[in-house]
C-alpha cells in the first residue's frame, strides 16, 4: 500500500468542518490533529477512531518553529510507512499553519501524493461577522510581527487585517501567551491612521449560539482591548 496525504481545516468550530473534510477525516487510516477547541476534537475523534494530537510537539519556552518540524515528521512517519494520513488543522489549514504546507511539499518531494483542502479561516468569518466585503475598497492583510519587521507601505484607502496582535513579538511556545511587542504595534499604526480611527478587535466564536467578540475602540486605546486570540480590523481611512 502507498502511503498518501491529505490536509485539511476544521473551521473556527465544529459545525464548520466541510463535507470534503469529513470525508478525508473518514477515509484516513491514521488522523493527526492541532484543534484546540474540544468539541472539534471530539467531533474528529468521532468520524475516526485512529487519532493523535500534535499539540505534544511543543515544548514549552522554545522557539515555535522547532515545534513545527517535529510536526511534519510526525505527519509524514506514518506516510512512509504505506498509511493514508489525514492531517486535521484548526480553520483552513493554509492560513497561518505553516507544518501543513511544509508537510504537503515535503510528501510530494518524497513521492507521495499528498493534497491540502480549504476550510473557513477566522479571516472568512471576520468578512461575514463584520458585513466587510473586501472587494469594495481592496484588504491588506498581515500577521502582527512581520508587520513591524517588514514595515510595509500601506494604502489607507483599503482596509487592513492584521492577525495574531495578541502574540505580536513573541516567536516561542508559551502557556502564558503574550504580546511583547503590542505598544510598538500601536505606536506603528498611530504612524499611519488618526488617533481616534475607529478599528475592531476581534476574535471569530467557536461555539454554535455563542456570538463571536466585537470590540471597536479608537486606535489610541487598542492596548486595552486587545485578547491573546484577537485579530484586528482597521477601516479604511477614506471610501474610494
């Protein structure tokens, strides 16, 4: 028997997990998962009964991405070894899942098929929770970190989605999640938008029934609002 791959997301909650991604999950002769919400992982356990979490590659106060390649490993290992291996990521599995892609490529180096699903990020539910349609005036997006780094030009005119502002700076596992770098971010995009520009932090539900959190402040308070699992909307200066 050949070994093959397929990766794929579980949406923000469970009830978003797709009819293609159940299927996969089914199929699998082995699953692998990184859900931190339960009821996800209970809904996994329940289409297979073969089942492991990566959440043990972490070790606590290295850098994330010695985490990460111990992923892949643990992914492709029983790929060798002739199974059909699901990989199970929390939302899309592309965005912001960086073993996922690796694992992919790294398969298809080795020969194996392997092949990645869509799911529904925090970014698609953020457009629907908020009524944004990115199409009319253009979305920027960028995880918080590079964002600083990176220094990007910003067009004022479209909106902005920066990810991950409630880790911004901090590269290694932590049970105590932290944003080091958080009054820098600000002090950047006080740079860029007014005081008083309105933005939105927020953080997509998990749960059916439980509203997901909407919080607009003025971009001089952002500090105060922000979550370790927020995600923040900055409006457009100006409609095109």
């Amino acid at each position: 028997m050949t070994g093959s791959l397929v990766v794929v997301g579980t949406g923000i909650g469970a009830a978003q997990l797709t009819l293609e991604a159940r299927a996969a999950i089914e199929g699998a002769g082995e699953v692998l998962y990184l859900i931190p919400d339960p009821v996800s992982v209970a809904a996994v356990e329940q289409l297979n009964s073969c089942t492991s979490s990566l959440a043990s590659c972490y070790v606590e106060g290295e850098h994330r991405r010695a985490a990460y390649a111990r992923m892949v490993e643990a992914i492709l290992d029983p790929v060798r070894r002739g199974t059909r291996v699901c990989a199970a990521f929390y939302g899309h599995p592309g965005v912001f899942v960086l073993p996922s892609h690796r694992a992919v490529q790294q398969a298809r180096a080795e020969g194996f098929e392997a092949r990645m699903l869509p799911g529904i990020s925090a970014e698609d539910c953020l457009f629907a929770d908020l009524g944004v349609d990115p199409s009319e005036a253009g979305c920027q997006s960028y995880e918080a970190t590079r964002f600083l780094e990176r220094r990007p030009a910003i067009e004022l005119r479209s909106a902005l989605v920066l990810w991950q502002i409630g880790v911004v700076g901090s590269a290694d596992h932590s049970s105590e999640l932290r944003a080091p770098r958080l009054p820098e971010l600000v002090a950047r995009l006080l740079e860029l938008y007014p005081n008083e520009h309105e933005v939105v932090v927020y953080e997509a539900s998990s749960f059916v029934g439980i509203e997901p959190l909407i919080r607009p402040v003025p971009l001089i308070g952002l500090a105060a609002a922000v979550t370790p699992a927020s995600t923040l909307y900055v409006p457009p200066v100006e409609q095109p």
